[in-house]
C-alpha cells in the first residue's frame, strides 16, 4: 500500500470513528472537524429524509446515536448514493439488529418500501385483463408488493411504540403503485397475502389450483375458500394488484 493510499484510509477510518481511529497526520485539526461534521450532517439528513417516522419515534439523542453507529460499523455494497437507504435498512435488520428494539429494522423496512416502490421502473409482463384468475394463470403486477411483519410496523410512531413481544399474528400489507404513480398501503388478511405469495412462486399454476393449495395448507373448504375468494379477486383485478391472466 501506497503512502497515499494509507493517508486515504487513516482519513476515511477517522471520519467514520473519531473517538476509535486517530487524526491523520498533516491535517489540521479545524479541517478535520469540518470534515467530520459536514459527513455526519450530511448523511443524517438523507437518513432523515428518508424515514422520517424513524427518526421522530427514536428523537434525541437515540437517532444521531444510531447514525453515528450506522457510520461507524457498517460497510456498504454498493458505490450508488441513492442505494443507501436499502443499505440503512439492512443494517438495521442484520448482525446490528438492536435487541432493544428489535422492530427497528421492520419499520424500516416500511419506510423504505414506498421510495422503492414509487422508484421502480419494472413493467407489469403482457396479460389478458378479462382473463378468469380462477381457470387462467393469474398474474402478480411487479408494482403490487405483498409484506409481512411480525411487529404492526403501520401503527409505529412517536406516539406509539410496540412493546416488548411481538403479537401472535403477523401484519401483512399490501402496497401497490396506482397508474397515476401514487403508493398506497392496504392491510390485508394473512390468508390473502399466502394466496399472493402462491401466485408470485407458482408463477405456471391456474389460479383455482393455487386455492386449493391455499385450502389444504388451512384446512377449509375448497368451495367456500372459492366464494370468499371471487369478489377478492374480482377487486385485486380491477386495482391492478392481479391485472389479469398470462397470455400463452
């Protein structure tokens, strides 16, 4: 390694980690806390920007403390800036998960989804949109995102934080991208996110197939499965979420 090359490194080390890595030599210290702050601030406000209801729930000093930790520990995969909320939301739902406050990562998640979502340039594949989601092959609009998670992640904020156990049931949402570009969220029962889950995995699968999957995986009647499940899918189909049936 070049004398350069460890002049970058001692740099970058302290940037990360003040109190950890020392000053590199030949910089002024004033310069230095220039630096130092100007990579803080800088990426507390993306971060900020970018899961506002995260910040607000954590408030002072807890959300810098876990901007500085993100800084400090994490090492990034990708070299793109506007990656790294994903990689915020990684790190907080990985080795680094607070067991304190092990719904972090889940919120989150949450709050990045609707970025993703409006940010995605995926096409929704060619379909047939009278086509039978029961007697044709359903498909699964790449712009609707099934989500489950253990905590209600679409209840937390500064005015309500979990507490220590997760509930029995899981929370499942659906967000879907409208033509007009707008993400909106929905609950959904477990039982519909199980039959999107099918759709997206079975992707060759009729539709009346994937229900009586679904019925034998909860032990109900395939017939009464199919009567609550028409008018469902007759309005998934009409929003988008299920847009119609492959085109052989």
């Amino acid at each position: 390694m070049s004398t350069l090359e460890r002049q970058l490194h001692a740099f970058a080390a302290h940037l990360r980690d003040p109190a950890a890595a020392p000053a590199p030599e030949g910089v002024p210290a004033r310069r230095l806390a220039v630096y130092r702050d100007l990579v803080f601030h800088n990426l507390a406000g993306l971060l900020g920007s970018g899961f506002p209801v995260l910040r607000a729930t954590l408030g002072e000093p807890a959300w810098p403390a876990l901007v500085r930790e993100f800084l400090r520990r994490h090492r990034s995969q990708t070299p793109l800036f506007p990656q790294l909320a994903l990689e915020f939301v990684a790190f907080l739902g990985g080795e680094h998960a607070d067991p304190a406050r092990p719904w972090l990562g889940e919120l989150a998640h949450y709050e990045w989804a609707e970025a993703g979502l409006q940010q995605s340039d995926a096409a929704v594949p060619p379909h047939d949109p009278d086509g039978d989601l029961l007697e044709g092959i359903p498909v699964l609009s790449p712009l609707a995102w099934p989500l489950a998670y253990r905590w209600p992640v679409h209840r937390i904020g500064p005015e309500w934080t979990p507490p220590a156990d997760p509930p029995p049931e899981p929370t499942c949402l659906l967000l879907r991208r409208t033509p007009e570009g707008e993400v909106r969220f929905a609950q959904i029962s477990p039982l519909l996110y199980r039959l999107l889950e099918l759709v997206d995995a079975c992707p060759g699968e009729r539709g009346r197939d994937l229900l009586r999957r679904l019925a034998a995986e909860t032990a109900q009647s395939e017939a009464m499965l199919e009567a609550q499940a028409r008018p469902l899918l007759a309005r998934l189909q009409g929003e988008g979420v299920l847009p119609g049936t492959r085109i052989a």
